[in-house]
C-alpha cells in the first residue's frame, strides 16, 4: 500500500516536472530542470522494483 502510495506521489511530481520544464526552457534553466526529472524517475523506478520484489517474495511464500 505503501509503494502504492510512493508512486502515485511520485507521478504527481513528474507531471509537475514537465509542466516546470516547459517554463525553464524560456528561462534558461533546462539543465537543472532535466537533472530534477530524472530524479523523479529513478524515484519511481526504484519504487517499481521494490514492489516488484516484495509481490515475488511473499507469492513463492
């Protein structure tokens, strides 16, 4: 419940992000936008293959 919880948060985040980096692409700022997205996107990776895990755990038990 609780990766659940993360992943929806974090996907929330990433279309906050890309939202974000259409307005720093007229500011200037681009780079430190991308570096903040793939942040996010490797939060929701690593969520992903937590639950991943913890479903494959408990099923061979």
């Amino acid at each position: 419940m609780l990766s659940v919880f993360i992943l929806v948060v974090s996907t929330i985040a990433l279309v906050y992000l890309l939202m974000q980096l259409v307005r720093a692409k007229k500011q200037g700022r681009f780079l430190q936008t991308i570096r903040d997205l793939f942040i996010i996107l490797l939060a929701i990776l690593m969520t992903a293959a937590i639950f991943y895990i913890g479903f494959r755990f408990f099923r061979a038990f």
